[in-house]
C-alpha cells in the first residue's frame, strides 16, 4: 500500500508492547448459621485490553505512520481498557435442592485510545483532517443486574442458569486540544453484553468433579459494539462485533487431603468479523482457545491457597484497509494475539 504511480508496495509487522497489567479482584460471603439466606459482595475486575503500537518512522509499515500530511497512517496506535464490577446481592433456597440469587452490580470502566477514530477529524493546525487523541484514561459509571439459579438433581449432578443484563454506562469523555490551542470534547460510549449462561456439574467420583458450561454473548446490540464503519463525518461508528457463543469445561481433583488439581479448556467464537480487521486493531479480541491449569491447597484454620494460569493460543484475523469510502482495493492488515494469565488467591473460611 503506497502513494504514487504506479504505487509502492509498503508492508511491515510491529510488535505491541503493553507491559503486564494486574487486575485486582475481592469477595465476600455471609451465610448466617441455620438460614435460607446468604449475602454477598465483591470488587471483581471482569475485563481489560489493550495494545501499544509504535509510530513507524521509515514507512515499512504503514498504518502505523503519522497522519496526513507527514503520512497515510494512524501513528502511534495505544488503546487501554478496564473495567471493574462490584456485585451485590444474596441467595435463598427456596426448595431442598432449589436455590435463587441475584446481585446489582454498579460498575466502573476506564479507556484510553490514540488516536481516537471515534470522534469525527479535524483539522485546526494542520492542512488535511486529522483524529485526535483521547490520551488519558477517561472513567465512566455504569450499573447492571444478574439473576440465576443452581439446582442439585441428585448427589451427582446439579445444573446452573444465569443473565446478566447489559451494564450501561455514561459516554466516556475527554476535553483535548488540536494541534491550534482549539479545545474539543471528544465522546465514546461503550457498554457491556448481556449474558445468558447454562452450565452442569457432575461428581462422577468422591474426589472428583467435572463442570462444563456455554455462554452467549450479545455483542450485536451493545452501545460500542453493535454499529461499525464510518459515520457521515468521518468518525469510526463502533467496533461492528457479532454475537458469539463460548463453551468450556474443567476437572478439579482431590489428589492429596489438603490438595486439588485443576484443569480446563474454553473454546469461543470469534466476535470480530474479518472485514473490520481494520477498525479493530486498537481491540483485537480474536482469541479463541484457552487452556489452563491449577492447584488449590488447604492450609491450617481454614485458609486456601490457589494459583492458576491459562494460555490463550494465537489467532490472527485479516481484512482489508478501511476508509470512509470503502475498502482501499490491495490492502490487508492483520492482527495476531496470544494471550497468558496467572492468577493468585487467597480464600479464608470461617
């Protein structure tokens, strides 16, 4: 992709380098002795992502050159994402074997992007439109809702149903000046899916059990997510995300009194269409299978200590170079991402 006649073929890979970002999580349960009734409430960071692409200087990549005039890019592309949920709520049994719960769930999300599509380009300070950047983490309060449902069927077997309604949020702003001393408030809006989740467990021995479970995610119908392509602006409309379906399963065994092992693997549709490669490279959230792996050992006076890691196996997803008139014929940009995690717990029973 290249200007000229005829024009140059330009191509390039670039590494982000986003360091490790720690998410930190909490909760609590009370079930008073001899009640139907248990409490609870948490600090759960549910999601993030985010990537760290360097201006390219020499044109052998070029997305990722300064924007018109000094290039055809975007230049440095960083994006960060962060979302926080603090579920409160309590579970009856309602029957033996029967019990409900549901939480309300006021939540906390925080984005950066550079430059930032969303807002329409402008063009005080320079001779061509630019996109401006929303360069600090902009926060947003939003609330949500979750009921669900366990249900023992007998010694062996239990089933599980949930919904998590959408999280709705506030617009996400940041006042920004262009490259003329002019301010602006630039405006995003980006919501949470809801969720309906199914799953089952089984106990088919003493020491072991095996749960499996399928979520839906409806992406299609979220404020951020849902449109996609350009609006009459010139402004990127949303990330143009489809509903997708995520099935997984896992084994806990008791291998020693105070020590159980766990093992697991998930496997979810990609919700990022190919043709919007494009839009997404500032969220490429195109992993699709996971594996992990962990132990959780019982100390004295009722502690636990858990530890577990997953790895998310690379995928890549390619479309062609996008504008507000369509797609540049002869281009493609891919995305490839791999992911790990590990997390540490410490639980206390008392």
């Amino acid at each position: 992709f290249g200007p000229g006649v005829p024009g140059a073929t330009l191509q390039g890979t670039t590494v982000s380098h986003r360091d490790a970002s720690f998410m930190p999580g909490g909760a609590f349960v009370y079930h008073p002795l001899g009640s139907k009734n248990a409490y609870h409430v948490a600090m759960l960071a549910i999601s993030g992502f985010g990537v760290d692409y360097d201006q390219n200087t020499n044109f052998s990549n070029p997305i990722l050159t300064a924007q018109p005039p000094n290039g055809f890019g975007f230049g440095r592309i960083r994006s960060n994402y962060m979302l926080l949920e603090v579920p409160i709520g309590m579970s009856r049994v309602v029957t033996e074997g029967l019990s409900v719960g549901f939480s309300i769930a006021p939540s906390l999300s925080m984005l950066q992007v550079i430059p930032a599509p969303f807002s329409a380009p402008v063009t005080g300070g320079s001779t061509m439109p630019y996109y401006m950047s929303a360069g600090y983490n902009a926060p947003a309060f939003g609330a949500g809702a979750s009921a669900g449902m366990h249900y023992q069927i007998n010694h062996r077997v239990s089933m599980g149903l949930s919904y998590h309604t959408p999280v709705w949020f506030q617009e996400f702003n940041w006042i920004r000046k262009d490259l003329s001393g002019a301010s602006h408030t630039l405006k995003f809006q980006m919501n949470l899916p809801q969720v309906l989740s199914v799953g089952a467990g089984i106990s088919p021995a003493k020491k072991t059990r095996v749960g499996v479970d399928a979520r839906w995610f409806n992406y299609a119908n979220t404020a951020g997510f849902a449109k996609a392509g350009f609006n009459a602006d010139g402004s990127v409309a949303g990330f143009g995300w489809n509903n997708i379906w995520a099935i997984g399963g896992g084994v806990q065994q008791q291998i020693r009194t105070s020590t159980k092992m766990i093992v697991g693997y998930n496997f979810s549709q990609n919700p990022v269409p190919a043709k919007y490669a494009f839009i997404n490279t500032a969220a490429p959230a195109i992993v699709q299978h996971h594996v992990s792996g962990g132990i959780v050992q019982t100390l004295h006076s009722g502690w636990d200590v858990n530890a577990t890691y997953y790895h998310a196996f690379r995928n890549s997803l390619t479309g062609p170079w996008l504008s507000p008139m369509g797609a540049v014929p002869g281009t493609s940009v891919t995305s490839r991402m791999s992911e790990n995690s590990l997390t540490v717990g410490v639980v206390r029973s008392f």
